[in-house]
C-alpha cells in the first residue's frame, strides 16, 4: 500500500472533517468518492443539449 506524508495544516483541515473516530483513510477515501462523482457529473453535464 502507498503511504503519503501529509503536513501539519493538512491534518488540522481533516480533523474538522472528521466525524467521532473516523479514520484518515476513510475521510481521504470519501473526499476522493465525493471528487469523482462530481467530475462525472459535469462530465455528463456537458453532454445534454
């Protein structure tokens, strides 16, 4: 598995994110859904006349 080093100000903006005791994979991996079901939505956005 990839590691990443994230800096300080990184982890202080996830941790207002965070939700009780979740984990940073899960709140990178929600972020990462949320981005790609917006890009998909603009993506198809433009295909409507």
């Amino acid at each position: 598995m990839s590691s990443i080093e994230l800096d300080d100000e990184t982890i202080e903006r996830l941790d207002e994110l965070r939700v009780e005791d979740e984990s940073y994979d899960e709140i990178v991996t929600e972020l990462i859904n949320i981005y790609e079901a917006e890009e998909l939505t603009l993506f198809h956005g433009g295909d409507e006349y």
